[in-house]
C-alpha cells in the first residue's frame, strides 16, 4: 500500500543540490533544460512524499478496514464514510464545530471593532496593538494550562467574580456547554490578534486623503466605516472568513490540551487523531480525515468562486 | 461632556478592558509560578500577591524535574535545521520557478499552489505511515523534514522578493561567466535577506509553537521540545499549579522578548504569511 512512498528516493533536503560543475558549458541546451530541474528536486521530492503521497495514501486507506500495522487488509468499499455519517457518536463532533464557529463570529466582530479604533490616532497605539497581537503569537499549550487554571475551581476567573461579589461553584469545564463555550472563548482569545492585524494592515493601507475627503463632506465615524473602510478590507475579510471555518472544523491545540475531548468537547481533529493513533482504525480515521480534506477544499473553492482573486500572480 | 468626548471615553474603556481580558490571566499565572505550595494551599485566592517576590525554586523544579533544559536543546536543533532547510528550499524554488522557462512549469507551480490548500492536520493519518517508512520516526528528524517539505508560504514570500531582484543583475554576471548556481548563491540569495528575515522569523516561531507534530512523532521523553515537555508536566505536577505556571511562564518568555524586540518585522511577517 505504502510503495507510492517509496518511489521518490530519499531526499536529503539540507544538502544544496548536486554542485552544478562548474564547467558547464555555457549556452549547451541540454544544460539549460536541466538546471531549473536540479534547483527544483529537492523540493519537490518533499512535496511529493509528504503531501501528496500522503493524499493518495489516505484515499486508498479509506475504503479498507487496516488498523495500520498488520500486513492484512479488506477492501470496504464506502462502509467507512457511511459509519461517520450514520454513527451518531463520530457524527456528533460537527456539532461541537458550531461552537468554534459561533465564537469565530463574535472574534472577527471584535478584531474589526479594534481594528478600525486603532487604524486612527489613539494614544498608546502601539502599546494596544502589541497588547491585541501577542497572545497569536504563544505557545498553544502554555494558552492551555493559563486557561485550566483560569477555569479552575478558584482559578482566575471565579476570583474576578468574587470581587464583584459573585460568588459560583459552577465548574466551568464541567459540562458540554459550559465547557464548549470556555473552550471557544480561548480560542477567541489566540487568534483575534491574527485577524485584528490583518484587518489593520488593511484599513492602514487605504490612503489617508480618502478619510479627509469625507470628513470635509460632513461623513461621521459610521459613514466611513461602512463606505471607505469596509470596501477596503473585504478581500481580508473573506480570507479571514474562510480560515475561520477552516479553523472551527479542525480545532484540535486547545481542546486537546484542556480536556482531551472529554465531556463532549471532542472535535473532528482530536476524534481522527484518537481514531488512528489510539484506536488504531487507520481505514475510518482517514474517511474522516478525507471528509474534513472535502469540506475545507469546498469552502475554499467557494470563497475562490466568490471573491474572484485579483492577486493569482504565481506566475 | 460632549458626545466626542463620551465615545473617546467608551473607546479607551473598551481597549482598556481588552487589555485587562488579554494579561490578566497570563499576570496570574505568572503571580502563581512565584508562588510557594502552601500558600496555593491555603487557598488565598488566585489573585494574590506571592508572599516572597522573587521565590524562583517553581522554575527550578521545572527545569530540573520538568526536562526543560533539554526540551529547549531539542527545539533548538529542530528550529536550526528546519529553518535552515525552509530558506534553501523556498529560496531554490522561487528561484527556479520565477527565473527559468522550462516544460511542465505549469504543473509544478499548480501542484505547489494546490498543496497550500491541503491542511496539514487532514493528512497526518497517512503521512505518518509515511514517516514510519523511512525510519524517521521517534526521531528529531520527523518533524524537521515535515517543517520543511510542506511550507507553501515561505515559498510565496521568497517568490516575492525574487521577482523584485532585476533580471539585469543576473544577466550580466552570466557575461562574466557565472553559471546558474552561482547567481544563485552570489546574487540572488544575498539580495534574499529581507525575505530571509521573515521566513525565519514567522517559521521560527511557529515550529516554537507546534504542538501536534513533536506530538505525533516524537513520544519518548528525551525527545521533548518544549510543547510536548510542558504538555507533560501534567502527570508528575499533578496538582501542583505553582510548578505548570513556571512551566508555561518559561515558554511564553522567549516569545515575549522575541516579540518585544522584532516588533515590526513580526507583524510583516504574519501579514504576509496569512494573505499570501
């Protein structure tokens, strides 16, 4: 199953290519032919073996039952994406992407909001931006035990409240709703900073004389937002969306981190993982994966169908 | 107070509460770290001040039991070679694609294009069969050669500031003689810098931060990098918060003081990575 892997040599990708002698000679065309070839092996010998090898592989795994040692395995057919669609517990995860989804709603609605107050004059500027960005920037598992302690019996959070005279013995992480939604607002946490700068960048880039221009017209704070910078910032938007959806389906750091997908926290990702790795029914974790592979490459053909990109310029 | 002056107020209240929203849970945890077992104990309340300012034995026990020293020298050699191994392959790919005309162009730029749409989450089921094959795993190489041979993005940038390097540079030192390696090495890789930068900083702290690869491929305790080191301190550190809090705070100040002093070129950096 595994000799498509095996066709590519070895690369050995820190070496340079084979030293083109030096002595080529010049204006030879076969020469000439080559050369793009051999700055090209290494890289896509990496590309073949572990993206597309690993494709191809995953394709054909998921119509068998392997469990990914033994030697022996049985053609299924479809058995495995029709299990992930009529189990109801493997089917269950896309629910729990609603929650990520719902929270990537509230984190794009903040990033705007600061986006658009910081892409003005306001004091301490770079000290807010810096404040918004950092947490994209930290290690995920480092963001998950802050957070197990800020949801801890008497962790952070309940000593905020306590402050406030709230005073809960609610366990944040103790139910499937209540841990859902802790664990979304986490990731809110991590990533608005991506999508806060992103927005930025983009609001930042329009030039300045078109805010003069219509404040001299009499425009207040909402008539620029809602017709010079939203205009500007759609192509950023839709990107951001799209990672958005992309990210809620295959949220795995946080949750995994935090919970390990106990009381009903799993997501697809962590589902897959446990499928393969613990379980070991490699043929079902890669329908799985294969399915999440589908949906993320719909979505982007969607966005691609919608915002026809101006900036396809690989060549 | 006129209406400017309340939305000014509700705009810095707003960025002041982010603020409070954003450090005060890592202000905690960095309160804890400092602090000793009893007064967790006692139960004073998270918020506390610790009672000795500067009690470091958290960050000793961290080091010393939580395999710190040696999870940051594995991460070290993992981030020396695939960052090594990402600027010489998105450097000679953009080259090569941006500087030849060759048959099959096309099908190579598409497949690195279609590449960048496949999550690398979605695959590992498979890849890691892959791995396996070539020996590599539970070894410090899985990972290097994963960071390395699935990053489309450097491969945008480095397109970038390739085609902004006149073609006339390479032209003349073609008169001189120069064959295509050694404008390669001489002309175009040094012009590369600016996009040198970037790609190590964006990919260095990435690799930092990957969690799930070294996860995946590296289970033995020796092989820790600092996500899997402190992911582990789970077990032996149980319940001692005190001790995970100076783990995490190890981890977080190295990107603090990265972040700190490479400001501009990190925001760059990710911008571009994301928008590609």
């Amino acid at each position: 199953m595994t000799d498509t892997t095996h066709k590519a040599a070895r690369p050995s990708p820190v070496a340079p290519p084979a030293p083109v002698p030096a002595k080529a000679p010049r204006g030879a065309r076969r020469w000439r032919g080559l050369t793009p070839w051999l700055f090209l092996l290494a890289p896509l010998a990496l590309l073949l073996v572990f993206t597309y090898a690993p494709i191809v592989n995953m394709v054909a795994y998921s119509f068998t039952d392997w469990d990914g040692v033994s030697p022996e395995l049985h053609y299924t057919g479809v058995g495995n994406y029709v299990e992930i669609f009529t189990r109801e517990d493997l089917f269950q995860v896309f629910f729990v992407s609603g929650y990520y989804l719902a929270a990537s709603v509230v984190q794009i609605a903040a990033a705007l909001y600061f986006a658009t107050i910081l892409g003005f004059n306001v004091r301490f500027r770079n000290f807010f931006k810096g404040v918004l960005f950092f947490p994209y920037l930290i290690n995920g598992v480092a963001i998950g035990f802050v957070f197990l302690y800020f949801f801890q019996d008497g962790g952070t959070l309940d000593s905020v409240l306590g402050l406030f005279g709230v005073h809960t013995d609610h366990a944040w992480l103790g139910t499937p709703t209540s841990a859902n939604t802790s664990l979304a607002g986490v990731s809110v946490w991590r990533y608005l900073g991506l999508n806060f700068v992103l927005f930025l960048g983009a609001i930042q880039s329009i030039p300045s004389e078109l805010y003069e221009a219509a404040e001299l017209d009499g425009a207040n704070r909402w008539q620029q937002f809602r017709h010079i910078i939203a205009p500007g910032i759609k192509p950023v938007l839709t990107l951001t969306v799209i990672l958005s959806i992309s990210g809620s389906l295959s949220a795995f750091e946080i949750p995994y981190i935090m919970t390990g997908g106990a009381t009903g926290t799993e997501t697809f990702v962590i589902q897959t993982v446990k499928l393969a790795f613990q379980f070991n029914k490699t043929g079902l974790a890669s329908a799985a994966a294969v399915v999440l592979l589908l949906i993320i490459l719909a979505v982007t053909w969607v966005q691609r169908r919608l915002v026809p990109d101006e900036r396809v310029d690989l060549v | 107070m006129t209406r400017r002056a309340v939305a000014r107020t509700l705009v810095y209240l707003s960025l002041l509460g982010a603020t409070v929203v954003v450090l005060l849970p890592l202000a905690v945890v960095f309160l804890t770290s400092l602090k000793s077992d009893e007064e967790l104990a006692n139960g004073s309340g998270a918020l506390t001040l610790p009672e000795k300012l500067f009690n470091v034995g958290n960050y000793v026990t961290a080091f010393q039991d939580g395999r710190m020293l040696s999870a940051f020298a594995n991460t070290a050699f993992i981030l020396l070679f695939a960052i090594g191994g990402t600027v010489l392959i998105g450097s000679m790919t953009a080259y090569a694609i941006d500087r030849f005309q060759f048959r099959l162009k096309k099908l190579v730029v598409a497949l690195f294009l279609i590449a960048a749409l496949v999550p690398g989450v979605t695959t590992q089921v498979a890849t890691f069969q892959i791995v396996t094959s070539f020996g590599m795993f539970d070894t410090r190489w899985a990972p290097i050669v994963l960071y390395m041979g699935t990053d489309i993005v450097s491969i945008y940038i480095f397109l970038q500031f390739v085609r902004s390097i006149p073609i006339s540079l390479d032209e003349s030192a073609r008169l001189d003689g120069a064959n295509a390696f050694t404008i390669y090495r001489r002309i175009i890789f040094p012009l590369l810098k600016p996009a040198i930068a970037t790609v190590v900083i964006v990919k260095g702290i990435t690799v930092y931060n990957d969690f799930y690869i070294p996860f995946l491929y590296m289970p033995s305790q020796d092989l820790g990098v600092i996500s899997t080191s402190l992911f582990r301190f789970r077990g032996p550190f149980g319940a001692h918060w005190e001790v995970i809090s100076a783990g995490a705070v190890l981890v977080i100040l190295p990107t603090l003081i990265v972040f700190l002093l490479l400001q501009r070129y990190i925001y760059n950096g990710f911008m571009r990575g994301a928008t590609r």
